[in-house]
C-alpha cells in the first residue's frame, strides 16, 4: 500500500498532469483503503479519515486536526450528561461543546486504566 505522502508529493510535482482528483482516486482504490472505507468502524481504530490528509482544504484539514486533538472517549456536560465520543460528529461536539462554555468554567481532562 502506497501512503498518502507519496500520492500527495506526486501531485505537488505535476498538479497539471495529475490531479487532486486522481490523487484522491488512486488513494482511496487501494485495497486496504477500500476495505477501511467500507468498514465505517474502523476510523476509531487507525484513528481518523487518511484521505482528510490529500486534501487542499486547510480549513477542513485544521478542524479536522482540532477535532481529534482534545476529545477523549467521553464527555460529561455541565448538565449531567455522559456522552460517547465515538466518531467524527462526536468529536467536533465535544470540541464546540468547550468553545460555548463560560469563560469562567474550568474543563477537567481524566485518564484512567480500567
């Protein structure tokens, strides 16, 4: 399997003879690509989107990077709820989530070993 890198670097040399798109395409046509695309579950696993990272959209690359840096596996709000965050939607919550708090609140991070 080639790596992101190497679709990515082959662009940057020649963008007029190979495309974003068919970077992309190529990218995703691998088979170990394909089977984690059509296995939704395993995003947790490898830890996110490894086709986010092909993208020229730095707006979506930063949010994307944001919403994976603070988010652990639950979130417990000011109001009581546990929250699972399990998935991308559930990660960019938790992170918009913490934007919205009062600025005198205080946002408490635990790890633990079950």
């Amino acid at each position: 399997m080639a790596g992101v890198r190497l679709f990515r670097a082959r662009h940057l040399a020649d963008p007029e003879n190979y495309s974003q798109a068919q970077a992309v395409e190529d990218y995703r046509t691998q088979p170990v690509i394909a089977a984690f695309l059509d296995n939704p579950e395993l995003e947790e696993l490898v830890g996110g989107d490894p086709i986010v990272r092909l993208s020229d959209d730095l707006e979506g690359r930063v949010r994307h990077a944001m919403d994976s840096a603070l988010p652990s596996n639950a979130l417990l709000t000011l109001d009581g709820r546990w929250l699972d965050i399990a998935n991308a939607d559930r990660r960019r919550y938790f992170n918009d989530y913490l934007d919205v708090l009062p600025a005198d609140a205080y946002a408490v991070r635990v790890l633990y070993h079950g």
